[in-house]
C-alpha cells in the first residue's frame, strides 16, 4: 500500500486521502462514541448488525472530519504560524 500513489477512481482516491488526514481524530473518536452509542445495542438480525455497522463508522468519520476540520487543522496552522522546533 505505500508504493500505491493514486487509485484509478477519483472517489476511492478522495476516500483514501480523507481518512489518511482524519486517522488521528478517528483514534481518539471511535472508541469514545461506541461505549456511551452503540455498546449496548442489541442487534436481532444480521440486516440490523449491518445497519448498526454503517450507522457507526459514519458517526465516527463525520464526528472525526468535523474534529479535523475546527480543531486540529486550525492548531496545525497556528503551530506553522509561529514555527516549531523538532
């Protein structure tokens, strides 16, 4: 996968790019939203799991992209702005 530069579909290539930049966010998202959300979710039906599936990780990546977009890219700016030493 690290020698792969592009994909072929515009849109798997977008998908790839935008979790690459919200992978942090996901991290410290995921966990929090699936205890207080969805642990105790019964799930009676493999149609309903899936749904339940779909409705998760979709919670996580717009609760994640929102994260990234007015918190941590404005704190990367703001790092940038004023320099930073490694």
């Amino acid at each position: 996968a690290s020698r792969v530069r592009t994909f072929s579909s515009r849109i798997l290539s977008a998908s790839v790019r935008h979790i690459s930049k919200v992978s942090y966010s996901i991290y410290l998202v995921h966990f929090s939203l699936f205890i207080p959300l969805f642990y105790d979710m019964k799930v009676t039906s493999t149609a309903m799991g899936l749904v339940q599936y779909l409705v998760y990780w979709t919670t996580v990546i717009v609760v994640s992209s929102l994260l990234y977009k007015y918190f941590e890219r404005p704190v990367m700016r703001l790092r940038d702005r004023f320099g930073h030493s490694d």
